[in-house]
C-alpha cells in the first residue's frame, strides 16, 4: 500500500538495500536494524535508521487510493486493519479510532525500559541523520518520565519490550466493529504479504463467513484459505479501477 506512495519496498535484502545503501555497505538487513535491542547497544544506529523513517513518513501524501478508500467508507460502515507503522491511513484523514495498527505506529514513542511512563506522541520529534552513514547525530529522544532513551512504539523482531497498550486499545476496537457486522463483511486486503502472514490471517477469518475476499498483491495474490478473488497488481491502480466499475 505504501510503495505507491512512493516509500520504500522493504520485502528481500535487495530491496532494502536499494532504499538505504549505507546499509548494504554494512551488509546490515532490515530484520537485524529492526531489533530493539540496538537502542541499548548503540541508539546512534538504531535512532538513525527509525529516525529517517518517522520523517519520510511525515513527509510522504498518501496516494490516490487512500481517498477511494475513505469515499467507500463514507457509504458503509468501514474499519482498518493494518501492519504498517506509518500512520498513513490518518493521514489519508480516517479517524484514528477506525485504524487497529497491529504492529504500533512509529508516530508515538515508549521509554526503553518501560519505566511506566506510558506511550507518547512523537509530535515534534526531530531525530537529525547523517544519511552518509544513517546514523543519529545530535541529540537523542528520551523518555519524559525517566529521562531514559526513547524507542518508537511498534512492534520489532524479537521483541520483548514494545508497549502494546495504545496498539491494543484500538484492535479491541477492531474486534468489536468485527463482531457487530461479522455477517455482511467485506475484505479488501491491500499488499499483504505471506512472510508476516498477520493481516492475510484477519483477512481470511473476517470473510470466512461471506467468501468476500478481495485480495490486491503483486507479488502473492493467491487464495489459498477460504474464498476470494486475487488481483495481482497494485494497489492504487488497482483500487482506482474497482472504483470506476462500482
């Protein structure tokens, strides 16, 4: 969904790498940036590497599809479900109470010891990168409570620390929406990939009931649980086309 926007694609080392060359001279892959781990062992890095993040998602419209989207949702009831981190849905301008992001948001911040603190917004937050070496320079966000570092709010590989609290008021919010309209449900599933299977399992389970699965994918527009139909394309263009035949 966000690669027509124009963010980077970060599914397979190459991929990555293209994004952030810095890091194929490195030979460091996205799962090892990813790691929660380097915010104790060296925040420099991982600050550099979220920090860039968090602004180019700052700094990225939401294409064309975003607004397809929100005119469905004007004429029916709607809810999101996603795995990305970037806030773009909001941005797109759905209410933040429609959007469960599974895997948090990098837009709100949790102190790294979990001092009890709680998660913040990263509102103002500016992390200045050295895009020679993506590394932070300068200084580093810190946890208001205990003046600690500060980690963004999702979901990384191999993490024991993320504060789900924020993420898991609003999937409760999911799963109650889902509960009340479980019988007339329709999925449109933009991008999700087999690797984090996440977002293609809540698909598959909130059209069991209906078989109306849209599943919109490049790379793995397959339907191999349940029913659906599979589109392999992208997701603007795609979008856009439905859009014209309704």
């Amino acid at each position: 969904m966000g690669v027509d926007s124009g963010l980077p694609d970060f599914r397979g080392g190459e991929g990555f790498w293209r994004a952030y060359p810095p890091y194929a001279r490195l030979g460091l892959r996205f799962e090892e940036l990813a790691d929660p781990e380097h915010f104790a062992d060296d925040p420099a890095l991982a600050w550099g590497f979220y920090g860039h993040r968090l602004h180019l998602y700052r700094d990225t419209v939401p294409h064309p599809g975003f607004a397809v989207l929100r005119r469905w949702a004007g004429r029916v009831p709607s809810n999101v479900f996603t795995s990305n981190v970037d806030g773009q849905f909001q941005r797109a301008g759905f209410a933040p109470d429609d959007v469960a992001e599974v895997h948090g948001s990098i837009h709100h911040l949790q102190c790294l010891r979990l001092c009890g603190h709680g998660v913040w917004p990263a509102d103002g937050v500016e992390v200045h990168v050295d895009e020679a070496t993506m590394r932070a320079v300068g200084e580093l966000p810190r946890c208001p409570g205990c003046g600690g570092t500060a980690r963004p709010a999702i979901l990384m590989f191999g993490d024991g620390g993320w504060d789900d609290a924020h993420a898991a008021t609003a999937l409760q919010r999911h799963v109650d929406w889902l509960a009340a309209h479980r019988t007339g449900v329709v999925v449109v599933e933009l991008g999700a990939g087999g690797a984090l299977p996440t977002v293609r399992r809540r698909s598959e389970l909130a059209s069991a009931a209906t078989g109306a699965l849209v599943r919109i994918n490049v790379r793995e527009p397959q339907v191999r649980h349940g029913r659906g139909v599979g589109i392999a394309a992208p997701a603007a263009a795609t979008l856009a086309a439905i859009d014209a035949a309704l």
